[in-house]
C-alpha cells in the first residue's frame, strides 16, 4: 500500500506541484519536498504561506481546506480500523 502525504494529495487535487511553489516563493525544490513529506502537524506558517499565495488562496482558506482533508482522513482511518 503506498502512503501519500496529505499534503501531497492536496496540492495534486489544486493541480500544482512542490516545484511550482518553491519556484514561486524563492524555496529551494529539495527544501520543498522536505516540507511535502512531513506530517501536517509540523507545517509552519512560512509554508502555508508559500503554498497559498501559488495558490492564489487565502492563507486562512488553505489551512481550513487541509485541516478538512486532515479530518477526514483520520474519520475514514478510525471507520477501517473498527471494521
């Protein structure tokens, strides 16, 4: 079973890559991909930033979208585990 960021998955659903945002806001790719890989508890604001303003989002609508994929992906882990 392969295991995807959250992160990831959400920046493939906006349809734009680590690339993008580091080349965007002056970040290095490898640095990027570092941030892609962590867990989504340990993304600073620096980040959030970075990834909204390529997104052209509010900061506050890019950390209430990932908070919502967070949720319901930790909902759906909690129904498998009890099935």
């Amino acid at each position: 079973m392969c295991i995807v960021s959250l992160l990831k998955e959400y920046l493939d659903s906006n349809n734009i890559t680590g690339y993008r945002i580091a080349k965007d806001n002056n970040i290095t790719q490898s640095t990027m991909t570092r941030v892609i890989n962590r867990d989504l508890d340990n993304l600073s604001f620096k980040y959030l930033k970075a990834i909204a303003i390529s997104l052209e989002k509010d900061i506050g609508t890019v950390a209430k979208e990932l908070n919502s994929l967070q949720n319901k992906t930790v909902r759906n882990y909690e129904v498998q585990q009890k099935s």
